[in-house]
C-alpha cells in the first residue's frame, strides 16, 4: 500500500512539474493583441492560427481584441488597446503625412468590384450612363476614386456624372441591389461575393480596372497595420505574427476541410455563397511584400491623387525601395505626399536570409 501511494505521491509531483513547465512556456510568450470587427473576415484567419496553435508554434500568444466598427479598429490601435488590425495603405500613408509613424505588411489583395443586376443590362461600363450605381466606403473610398478614374480614361468622362450615385453601407448596398432598387454597387469583395451568389454579375473587377493603368500583377490592398515604433523595438516578434499570418493563409488555401471548421464564421446561408466567399477569399491571398508591390501602390496612388502623378517613378531599383524607412513628411500637402517607409520590409528580408 505504501508503494502504491508513494507512485501516486510521485505521478502527481510529475504532474506539477508538467505543468509548471508549460505554464512558463505559455506565460514566456509574448502577447500580440490583434483588433478585429466581431463578425468580420480577419477571424477566419485568427481562428486558424489558434486553433493549429501557430502562435505558440512561432513564439508568441494571440490574443484577439473584438471590436465593433471599422473606426473603433483605428481608436484601439491609436490608443495602444491593440497592436494590429487590418486597414489600408491609404490611410497608413495618410497618418505618416500627419507625423504618426505606423507599418504596413500584406494581408489581402482583395478589394472588390463593380456588380450589376442582371436585370439592368449592363454589359460595359457605357451602359452605366442613367443608372443607380451603390458605392460602399463613401466619396473618398479608394475604390470608388479608382473607378471614377476608370471611367475618365475609357469613357472621357467622370462616372460620377453620368450616373445616379448612392453612398450607403454594405449589407445595405447588396439588399438594394437584390431588391431591383440600383443598377449596380461598387462593394467590398466578401459581399461581391454573396451578390454573385445570389445571381448578380461583375462588370469589371478591381483588377481588370488596374490592368488598363498597367499595374497586370495583384497588389496587397488591405494590410496589417501597427505602430512602426513599437515593432522596430521587437521585430522577431512582429515577424512571428507574419509567419503564423502566411501559414494560416496557406492552410485556408489548401484545406477544404479547414473551411469546414470555419464554416460557421462565413454566416453563410447557403452552399453557394460559401463556396463563393471561400474562392474570393482564396482569390486574394498574397505574397510576402515585394519591391513590384511598392511600385505598384505607388502607381495607385498617383491615381487616386493625380496631383502626385508628376512625382511617380515607372521603376524603384530593389534596394533602394527596401532601404526607405521614415521620410520626411510633405508639410504643404500633409495628404498627398506618398511615402514608401510605411512598408515592413523586414519580413522579406527575415524569409531571404
């Protein structure tokens, strides 16, 4: 009997020494707080990542923030309640002209389209003339700007004058669209792809519409965006999140059954939809930041900001584009001076070594 309680005595200090082993190993990591919208996109990923365990894989803990709207995403990040969330390199670029450094690394090259009803015909973008065009993101969203752009090279003229032009929400946008009250919606890709699920057609996509400016490869739109400060202070640990970020995709990419598990995070009503969202999802994933990438933001930005175009280069020699770091702001046009030092190149340059 006292052999078997001497066991026992020992099986439960081993026990405790397990566990105080792993409670120091969990506790060791370094905690990267992630801001995303509760029922957004991002948590496909961030679901992956912990369910696999890929941040203790890659050495540090995720921990995901909720939040409730695009604009409580900036608040937590600017407020230091976050160190990442996903946003575009517009507005990155628009902070560092306001003297507030934040980074920029690849998260999607999605951004969404132009969609038309079926019933509208539509068949190019000459038959938008008259038409009730929805626009997500309001009047300065890059993607409307891109379109009206589009519109002033092939048709001659702004399609914001030519068409009926109504700003509302997303969700709004496509309920519009599907009742027979617009034409067409200018919507982000995730709900692109539940209009296409529903039957409705694109007219032209993002893509399309940069291939005619002569930008022919995929650029990463959306990115993720933190304080630069903070992530020069630790960048093995930002480069961690990166890796752990780019094998999820991978797997989301791979893996039907991985989309099963996430299945109930799509809030898909139907097969179609979700095997719409996962292909635009799919459609979307990025390299890491490339030099070509940085060309081409700077190409869009000229764009979307015609009064920088006398300013953009056709060709950035590699090292010199990966050797920018914080320049100097433009302080007379605090908004529309492109700065290449948002991007993170330190990822690359970790996965070349």
């Amino acid at each position: 009997m006292n052999a078997v309680r001497g066991l026992i005595k020992h099986c439960l200090c081993l026990c405790a020494v397990l566990l105080g082993i792993a409670s120091f190993s969990v506790n060791a990591a370094e905690v990267l707080r992630v801001g995303a919208l509760k029922y957004g996109t991002v948590n496909w990923e961030l679901d992956v990542i912990k369910r696999h365990n890929l941040d203790y894989k890659h050495g540090f803990e995720l921990a995901v923030v909720e939040l409730g709207s695009p604009q409580a995403t900036v608040i937590a990040l600017q407020g230091g309640r976050v160190d990442l969330v996903v946003n575009d390199w517009v507005w990155v670029n628009k902070q560092k002209n306001s003297r507030r450094e934040y980074g920029y690394s690849p998260y999607s090259t999605a951004i969404g389209g132009l969609v038309v009803s079926p019933a509208a015909n539509i068949y190019s973008l000459a038959d938008l003339r008259g038409k009730r065009i929805g626009v997500a993101g309001g009047p300065v969203d890059k993607g409307w700007l891109l379109f009206r752009a589009y519109s002033k090279k092939v048709l001659g003229v702004d399609l914001n004058e030519i068409s009926d032009i109504k700003f509302a929400a997303p969700p709004l946008l496509n309920h519009l669209l599907l009742a027979g009250e617009l034409d067409a919606v200018i919507n982000y890709w995730h709900y692109n792809a539940r209009l296409i699920a529903a039957g409705m057609k694109t007219l032209l996509s993002t893509e399309e519409l940069l291939g005619v400016f002569g930008i022919e490869h995929k650029v990463p739109m959306l990115g993720w965006v933190f304080e630069r400060s903070s992530a020069e202070r630790r960048p093995e640990l930002m480069n961690a999140f990166f890796a752990a970020s780019f094998e999820a995709k991978s797997i989301l990419a791979e893996s039907d059954t991985e989309w099963e598990a996430i299945r109930p995070l799509l809030k898909a009503d139907s097969n179609a939809v979700f095997s719409a969202l996962k292909a635009a999802y799919r459609a979307g994933i990025p390299e890491p930041l490339s030099p070509a990438d940085a060309v081409a933001i700077r190409k869009i930005y000229g764009i979307l900001y015609p009064s920088t175009a006398s300013t953009l280069v056709e060709e950035v020699d590699a090292t010199t584009m990966m050797s920018l770091k914080n320049t100097e702001p433009n302080r007379k046009d605090k908004n529309n001076n492109f700065d290449e030092g948002m991007f993170w190149w330190q990822f690359l340059q970790r996965q070349e070594s």
